[in-house]
C-alpha cells in the first residue's frame, strides 16, 4: 500500500514539474508588449495624400499619425464664414471632402499664407477635417476641399484677415476678382456693371447646377464691352447667370452691350446641387460664388 501510495505521489510530482516547465517555456516564448515607436532619429517622412512634402512643411510629416480623426479639429476656432490661412506649404485641394478615387487632385498645391474664405466644414472622413474654400488672393488657386490639420493635430489652417477691395466698377476689376472674394466681401450687395453678351457656342461637358440658370444652359456669356469675340481665357469672361425672376427682356440680346446688375451670394443659391457626370446630385455651395444677373438692360 505504500509502495503504491508513492508511486502516486511520484506521478503527481512528476505532472506538476511538467506543467510548470510547460508554463515556463511557454511564458519565454510569450510576445512581450512592444514599446510605442519613439520618435527620436525618425527622418523618413509619413506620405500623406493631402499635403505635398516642401522644406518648409516636411518637418511636419515626420509626426507619426494616429487613427483619431478629432485631432485634427481646430479646437475652439469656428471658421465656416469666415477667412483661414494656409500655415503649411503644399496644400492640397481636393474635389470631395476625402481620399479617394472620386476625389480628384487639384492643381496647383496652396503655398504658405495663402488666405482663403471658409464656405463649409468641417466633414470628417480619411483620418482628417476638411473644410470647403475659396482663394482670396489668385484666380490661379482653385477652390475645393482641404485637411484642416494633420493627423496628430499639427495645423495646415488657421484663422487669418483679409483686406477686402473696393466694390467692383468695370466688367474687367469684376472678372480679376478671386474666386472666394465677391461671397467674402460684396455677400448680396448689388453690383452693375457694362459688358456685351456673346454667345459660347461651346459643347461644355462637366457638372452642373441646379438651379440649372447658375450653369452654362443658354451658351451666353458676359465680356468686356470692348470685346466683340469669346476670349480664350476663361478668366476673362463670366456665365450669363440669368436669374429668371429677374428684370430682363425675353430674348437675350446677344451681340450687343448691355448694363448688368447682379449679385453673389444669390438666395436661390441656397438650395443650389452639383451633379457630375453620372453621378447624384450633391449639396453644394457652388452657386454663391456665382455672379447672378438680376438686371440686365441693353444699351443704346
């Protein structure tokens, strides 16, 4: 009996030496939790979709990203309607508020301090906030959605001034003005002018709007008075967004030079959408950048 009684005792002993060997092999073999990754000696930069790396902003994508879209958030800051600056060189503007295929690039890229007017925002999508802009200061910036921030919270907006320039009065100081400045500074405020209405007769293909009169629907155009052909910069001439309720006759008088009242920021633009080609319409603020003829009177 008590040979048996120790040679069971020996068997336990034996399965608890072997499970606690088990148990430390086991633990030698356990993946110790690894430390955050330091930043100290990082040089390669993070690619980042919307910001294009220069000397002057490349120190900021060494920071290593997180996944927390609402640290991007300018804390405190409401700048929808109001002006921001660039505080980065390399912006990019994209067509959507994200990254992705339908969200096209936009050329060129906002160097520092560029300033900007603030139409919407903020959409959080892609690890950033993007806010809907406008360019204050160049015709030659486009306008679109950009990150407001990286995704460590470094900002590339911030709040900034603009000094506003006097009332338009001439079609060409009209045209010269960027694309944010006539909703930043003359919102609603009527502005006349002389210019010639021309026809495009253009096959324009692209998005449109609705109301469908803030689009290229009729192919007039509004020029210079001097003018008497379609310039080949578009930036010297404007749709003739001819707002329907309007004072104007029933025939528009092509050709001929006429006195134009409009405004920007039109009431109806309130409810204007975008719609691309095969694609749904979308909310869009669009429209308010629009000049829209609410007179037009032919000349003698």
């Amino acid at each position: 009996m008590r040979a048996a009684k120790l040679r069971t005792l020996i068997a336990v002993l034996g399965v608890v030496v072997l499970v606690a060997g088990c148990a430390a092999s086991s633990a030698s073999f356990a993946p110790t939790p690894s430390a955050a990754p330091s930043l100290v000696g990082v040089s390669t930069p993070t690619l980042d979709p919307t910001v294009t790396p220069t000397p002057s902003s490349m120190a900021l994508e060494t920071a290593w990203p997180t996944t927390t879209p609402a640290a991007s958030r300018i804390a405190g800051v409401e700048l929808v309607g109001k002006t921001a600056v660039t505080a980065v060189d390399g912006v990019r503007v994209r067509s959507q508020p994200r990254v992705s295929d339908d969200s096209f690039k936009q050329e060129p890229l906002l160097p520092r301090g560029t300033a900007l007017y603030v139409l919407d925002g903020p959409v959080s999508a892609s690890g950033y906030d993007w806010y809907n802009v406008a360019p204050l200061t160049s015709r030659d910036l486009p306008s679109g959605w950009v990150a407001s921030a990286s995704r460590d919270g470094v900002p590339w907006l911030e709040q900034g001034n603009f000094d506003c320039p006097s009332v338009p009065a001439d079609f060409r100081a009209l045209t010269a003005l960027p694309d944010g400045v006539g909703l930043a500074c003359f919102p609603r405020v009527p502005i006349t002018v002389r210019a010639r209405v021309l026809s495009c007769e253009c096959d324009v293909d692209g998005a449109w709007y609705t109301p469908h009169w803030f689009t290229l629907s009729n192919g007039e155009l509004l020029v210079d008075p001097g003018v008497t052909r379609v310039p080949p910069d578009m930036e010297n001439w404007f749709r003739l967004n001819l707002d329907p309720a309007g004072q104007h006759p029933d025939l528009i008088p092509v050709g001929q030079v006429v006195e134009v009242t409009g405004i920007f920021d039109h009431p109806a633009a309130a409810t204007c959408t975008r719609t691309e080609m095969d694609g749904e319409p979308n909310p869009s603020q669009g429209c308010r950048l629009e000049f829209a003829v609410t007179k037009l009177v032919v000349q003698p």
